[in-house]
C-alpha cells in the first residue's frame, strides 16, 4: 500500500509545482503547465480511488 501512497504523493506534489510555473510562465506555455496540472490531478484522483478500494476491501 506504500507504494501507492507514494505515488498519490507524487502525483499531487507534481500537479501543485505545475499550478504554480503556470503562474509564471509565459502566456505560450502557461497552458501546457495547466494541462499537465489537470492529468497530474486526474492520476491522483485515480489513485486515492484505488487506495479507497483496498481499504473497503480490508
């Protein structure tokens, strides 16, 4: 399960360094780090799912 914890971790710690480049970035490239803010935030999502999962099944 620690790995997956991990990885939830990941995926968030990834997603809020995305949200705040984007708030530097130029106007060109603001969009891909808001993008990839947003698949970063879905994976975590996907994730805390499949923790949610395992932990009704125990």
């Amino acid at each position: 399960m620690s790995g997956f914890q991990a990885k939830l971790e990941r995926y968030e710690s990834l997603a809020a360094e995305c949200q705040r480049t984007a708030k530097t970035a130029n106007e060109s490239n603001q969009g891909f780090y808001l993008r990839a803010s947003e698949h970063y935030r879905q994976l975590a999502d996907e994730v805390r799912a499949l923790i949610a999962t395992f932990d009704l099944a125990a």
